[in-house]
C-alpha cells in the first residue's frame, strides 16, 4: 500500500485530507508543523509527501529543501495560499513535484495524488535555466507527466490574472508542450524540452525548443489545420489510416486562443505571444 504523509498547519483541513485520501485507499500520516515533518521523514520512507509551504516553527519551504538536499528524494505535492511568483519558483528549483493552490477541491486532490504515485519513482529532474519572476526558463524530461506537473507551477505565476486568460493561455502552452515532448522528444526522458516564459506589461510570451528535427507543415495531412475550408474534418480519414487516436485539433485550437504564433525554420521551436491588455 502506497504511504503518504500529510504536513498540514490546520487541524481541520489535516484531519479532512488524512479521511479522504484513507478513504481513497492509501495509507497515510499526518504532522502538524514542519519540525515533526522531518523527524517523521527522518524515521519513514514515504511514497508521496503532501506539503503545505506555511507550516509553523519550521515552515514548509525548509522541509522541502530539506527533502531536496537528501540523496533518496521523495515526491513532494506542495499546498499553498502563497501564489506569489517567488514562492512558486522556489518550490520548482527544489524539485516540488506538483503545485496546489488552496483551496483545493477534494477530488482534484485525490486526482493529483493518484497520479503522482502511478507515475515513475524515478523521476527525472527539472533543470532550472532562470527563475525570475519576468522570466522563467526550464529543460524539461520528454515525458507527457511532465507537461502537467510544469503547467501546475507556471498557471500558479499567473494567478493575478483574470480566470479566462490564464485558462487559454494554458490550453495553449499544454497543447504545444505535449506536442513538442511526443513528437519532438519521442517520449525520451533522456531528451529535453527548452521552455522560456516571459512576462512583459502587456503581454505573456512563450517559447518552446524541442530536441526533435521538426516538421514539414505540408505533411500535417493528420491535422486540422491542413484541413482546406470544404472538408474541415478531412484529417480524421487520415489519422484513422495511421491509426492514430481522434484527435488532431490541437494547433487549430492554439491559433484561435494566441495573439500571436511564430515558428522558426525547421519548426522544431515555436513561440507565441498574448497581449493581456
């Protein structure tokens, strides 16, 4: 049975996730500050750990550098009211698994944890290239996990922003990274996606770099967007030839959600731009 250990400062909230998560069929602990965190740690091996970043008199922040110092990591899901850019960026330099903003809903919970623990113990890590809060560059592992765990932390840079925004904006940088991991990186953990996140006044820009030798748009008879107007659907005959899953309205869907998408030469790097004024 998978273990898990609950660092939460609220009584309530500890006691509410500790039930849930039981309920859920794990096997779980729970402290109440960070000081019985790392004796708890000290004594056990857990399989996942559920962090909140305030707890008292050793605050969660410690404990995950903590964590991220010891040669045998654990997987830390990080809990916060916290969102502010530094808090988020210090949490992906020391390798936090995911990023949850509270409150959370019970099940996304139990979604996240479920799977953190399905996926691999051994985790590739997370290269941080910049991690200013205008500016952050990542080498991210050709896995599809991967592109979620990265888009937890930078939808959490943005949380100032106005629902709608921040939701098509991550529509968009997940179609693109998922697109550059499977096709570019070939699902290699060896290999590595570039990604660069800027913040202007006006605008989000991102870039994504993958490994791979990029494509020919003329050969995208798969996709929509090689779809002429009198046949908007004619790339689905296509992928059922290449037995490819249904799919194939990613880059079609991008366009309508980005002010602007640019991509170089070989098309093995792309980036795009929305004006948030």
């Amino acid at each position: 049975m998978k273990k898990i250990l609950i660092a939460e400062g609220d009584p309530p909230l500890r006691h509410a996730l500790q039930k849930m998560l039981e309920a859920a069929g794990f096997s779980v602990e729970s402290v109440k500050d960070g000081a019985e965190a790392l004796a708890r740690l000290k004594r056990k091996k857990f399989n996942l750990v559920l962090l909140d970043l305030g707890l008292p008199k050793v605050s969660g922040l410690e404990v995950l550098e903590r964590i991220y110092a010891k040669a045998t990591r654990q997987k830390v899901v990080v809990m916060t009211t916290d969102d502010t850019p530094a808090t988020v960026l210090r949490a992906v330099r020391q390798q936090a698994y995911h990023y949850i903003r509270k409150p959370v809903p019970p099940k996304t919970l139990v979604d996240v944890v479920t799977k953190a623990l399905r996926a691999s113990a051994e985790v590739p890590p997370i290269e941080v290239l910049s991690a200013q809060p205008h500016w952050v560059e990542l080498l991210v592992p050709c896995q599809l996990e991967a592109a979620e765990r990265i888009q937890s932390f930078l939808m959490g840079l943005k949380a100032d922003l106005p629902d709608d925004l921040r939701e098509s904006v991550g529509l968009a940088f997940h179609e693109l990274l998922t697109n550059a991991i499977e096709w570019g990186g070939k699902l290699d953990p060896n290999r590595k996606v570039r990604i660069a996140y800027l913040r202007g006044r006006r605008m989000l820009l991102y870039r994504i770099a993958d490994p791979g030798a990029g494509f020919n748009p003329e050969g995208l008879e798969h996709a929509a967007v090689s779809n002429p107007s009198s046949e908007p659907y004619g790339h689905m005959r296509a992928r059922e030839e290449k037995g490819l899953r249904p799919g194939g309205f990613g880059l079609e869907l991008v366009r309508q959600m980005v002010d602007e998408l640019l991509y170089n030469e070989a098309r093995n790097e792309v980036l795009f731009v929305k004006y948030t004024d």
